[in-house]
C-alpha cells in the first residue's frame, strides 16, 4: 500500500463511503429497534 500518492485512490474512498453507509444503516437499525 502506496501512501505517497498525493490523491487518494479510488478503492480507499470506497471503503470510506460503504464504512459511512454501513454505519448510518446500523444507527437506524438501532434506532428502530
């Protein structure tokens, strides 16, 4: 993993954006629950 890169790499803000998704899916999990 190259962390020289002076932008962030596609696959990086992926995981970024499905970690945010899942998370936001949990709360409200929760919150109906």
């Amino acid at each position: 993993m190259n962390l020289n890169t002076s932008k962030p790499s596609a696959a990086s803000r992926s995981i970024r954006l499905y970690a945010i998704a899942g998370a936001g899916t949990l709360a409200e999990a929760v919150q109906g629950a």
